[in-house]
C-alpha cells in the first residue's frame, strides 16, 4: 500500500531536519502501536541512524547500535561502549562535523534496561545541543509512559524536545481516498465497516487492502481466523499499558464497548470503585474520553464513557467478551454474534463519522451530543455557529426512511429555549449521506 496522508508532519520533521544543522534539536513523536510512526520517520529522512530499543541487556544494545553506526556513517568506532550514555555522547560529538539524524524508536523501553539513563541523556543533551548538530528523533508507543518522561515536571527529559508530534489515526477523507483508489465500487455500508474495523489506523488499512477485503463480511473473515493478527491484538498492546492491573482494565473497557457507560452501571457489574481506573484510562492512558451533554456545565455529573479508538472498541466488544470462543477457535460462533448485532452496534460509529465530517468543515465553534436527564430526549449531534447564531441539530439513522424530523424538533424543543436568537435547521443523515 502506498504512503497516505501525513504532509503536515513531514513538512515539520523535515523543517526541523534542516534547523538541526544549525544546533541540535528534539523532536519526540507518540502514537499507539501501528499507526504508522516508524513508516512516517522512514519517509521523512531518507539517510538516517535508526536504533530500536529492544528489551536486553544495555552492553547488547550498545554493541548492536555500535554495528549501526559503523555501517551508516561509515565511521570505525575504537574501543567497546557499554553504557548508552557513552555512545549518545560520542554521536553527539561526531555532530559537530557531521550533522546527522539520530532515530530512537521504542524510547520509552529504556526505562526498564537503564532508568538512570533519562537523567544522563538529559546532562549530555544540555552540554552539547548548542554546539552539536543531531537531529534526534524519539519515537514512541506506550503513549503512558512516553507522556511520563517529557511531560512530567519531575522527569529529567521534561521540557527539552523542541517539538512533539501525536500521530492521530488517518480522518475520514484519508479513508475515503483509500477506498477510492483501492475499492471504486464501495458502498455506505463499506465504508462504514472499514472506517469501525480499521479506525483509521494504518496497518489495519493496510491489512485490509493487501487482502482486497473491502466487505463487512471479508473484514470478519480475515479478522476470526486462526492466523489473524487481530485476535490478540488488543491484549498485545494494552497489558503493557495496564501492567499487572490489566484484567481491572480490560473488564471496564468491555462494559463499555457493551453500551455500559455509565460510571454506575460499571460499578454495579464489577461491585467495586472504578473511578480511579476510569481517571487513568482517560487522562494517563488517553484510551477513554467523558462525553457530557453539549452546553452542560463544568461540574456537571451527567457523564458518560466512550472509546476512543474504533478497533479497541470492537475488540472488547466482540473478541474480549467472547474469549471463551475464541480460545477453542470457533469464529464462526463470533462472527454470527457480530453479524447478528451489526446493524445496532453501528449506529454509535455513523454517528461518530458524521461528527468527525462536520467537524472537518470548520463550520461550527461547537459540536456534540444532547441528552436530559435519565436519557430523555437523546439527539445524535447538535452543531452551534455562536458567530453567525446557528444551530444544526441532527438525527443519524442508517435507513434514512427511520429518520423523523417532526420528532426531532419536539425533542430539541426544551433545549433551544436557551437560544431564541438563533437560526436552527433540522437534519437527517444516513448511510446514503457518507
């Protein structure tokens, strides 16, 4: 699959390439695992030092970056370094005269081979940034633990990256454009189960066009097979998030993948305080994000939880929650379950695209969902213009004929008392509107 999208960031990394052979510069790049960082580094700096921290011994990896350096800068480096410290100090040296790009992906694994080696960096990184010449390029995806070492007054490495970089998943247009190029024919529907099963993450799009399975049915196919990446995939990425707290974790995220979002109806299943672990799932994690009714005000208790990522969501809801299957492979089980709930479990998710859409426009100051108390008078999406004092209120169905307006309006009636002044139009969306 070609490379898509990404021309902000790699006009920015390769600006920065160019400051660098001025004094050196940092620049940390987060994102989840396979969303494309390393793909966007290669991109973006055709001759380059690339070091992946694996997890061994600190002597090991010196000796296998040493191998690196000789080979791509063809230097011969004399002696053995057994200490990363050492190694970063002689590449900022050879910087001075030969600017160059240093790439050190998995950055935050060094925490568990050496966690004096931060504080280190930091020493050398401020003795020689000014009159070096590197540009270092720290990438990332344990977003938890990178956030930690740069963001945290406390870390030795706050403050010292010149930029940072959050890889977000490929938007809707992006999407879009895959298809075009690669399934002309799509459908709404098609679009619609690329755009849950994949949410925008790069290798999953990746997956599901090497395999041509561009249909709800083939994307299920290649995802419940014995051979299939996506089966462990949740687990694989997240227990080294969560840690030894992960089944806590995991049993909160399928309650709300299961349309428990609540903070209640999560602690009346688990009979435990869950807030805690709601806190860090949103704010250390950044996997959950509270959604409040729009215009409801900042102490408002009317909160409820949802997933931010697409895949992670589907994965809870329909690989987690059915592991017991999947264990002793009977995807065919799974997949009907899927195919059973499908056409529910998608409206949230055509709800959620069309949102995106709107936001892509720049056409409005805010946009989000309305609901009262005791979820009375839900609306899908409401979109307000306080410039030009507009209001877009809309309902999101798949079958376009199940939309009503009339009904619509009697339900937006108690929420536009507070906004007599402005011009409302009602609208409905459906698969046709993708």
């Amino acid at each position: 699959m070609r490379f898509y999208n990404r021309e902000k960031e790699l006009e920015l990394l390769r600006r920065i390439e160019k400051t660098s052979q001025q004094s050196s510069k940092m620049t940390v790049i987060v994102g989840r695992r396979r969303i494309g960082k390393t793909k966007l580094i290669q991109k973006a700096f055709d001759h380059k030092l690339y070091f992946f921290v694996a997890k061994k011994n600190e002597t090991l990896l010196c000796e296998e970056f040493t191998t690196i350096i000789q080979d791509s800068l063809n230097i011969k480096v004399h002696g053995q370094f057994i200490k990363f410290k050492d190694l970063f100090e002689f590449l900022l040296e050879q910087s001075k005269t030969r600017p160059f790009t240093l790439v050190i992906d998995e950055f935050q694994e060094f925490l568990s081979i050496n966690d004096s080696l931060y504080s280190e960096m930091q020493n050398i990184w401020d003795t020689y940034k000014d009159s070096s010449k590197m540009n270092l390029v720290l990438s990332g995806s344990i977003y938890s633990l990178m956030n930690r070492i740069f963001e945290d007054k406390k870390e030795p490495l706050f403050g010292r990256a010149d930029h940072k970089i959050h890889l977000k998943p490929f938007s809707i247009t992006t999407i879009k454009e895959i298809l075009r190029e690669n399934s002309p024919g799509f459908s709404p529907d098609d679009l619609l189960s690329f755009y849950i099963l994949t949410g925008g993450i790069a290798k999953y799009i990746e997956i599901f066009v090497d395999h041509k399975a561009f249909t709800l049915n083939d994307q299920l196919d290649l995802i419940f097979d014995e051979y299939s990446l996506f089966l462990e995939e949740g687990k694989n990425l997240l227990i080294e998030e969560f840690g030894k707290d992960y089944t806590t974790y995991f049993s909160i995220l399928s309650l709300i993948s299961s349309s428990k979002t609540t903070r209640s109806e999560i602690e009346g299943t688990l009979e435990k305080n869950v807030g805690g672990y709601l806190d860090r799932l949103e704010n250390e994690y950044t996997i959950i994000t509270k959604v409040k009714p729009i215009f409801a005000k900042p102490g408002s208790r009317t909160v409820k939880y949802e997933i931010i990522d697409n895949f992670f969501n589907f994965w809870f809801r329909f690989v987690y929650k059915y592991k017991s299957a999947i264990e002793i492979e009977n995807y065919p089980y799974v997949k009907d379950i899927v195919l059973r709930d499908y056409s529910t479990y998608s409206g949230h998710f055509l709800e959620k695209f069309f949102i995106e859409k709107l936001k892509l426009t720049h056409d409005f100051s805010m946009i989000g969902t309305y609901w009262e108390k005791k979820n009375l008078n839900e609306i899908d999406i409401v979109a307000v213009n306080d410039e030009l004092k507009t209001i877009l209120i809309a309902e999101v169905k798949r079958n376009m004929d199940k939309i009503n307006l009339h009904q619509l309006k009697n339900k937006a009636a108690k929420l536009l008392i507070k906004y007599p002044e402005y011009k409302v139009k009602f609208i409905g969306y459906s698969l046709e509107d993708m």
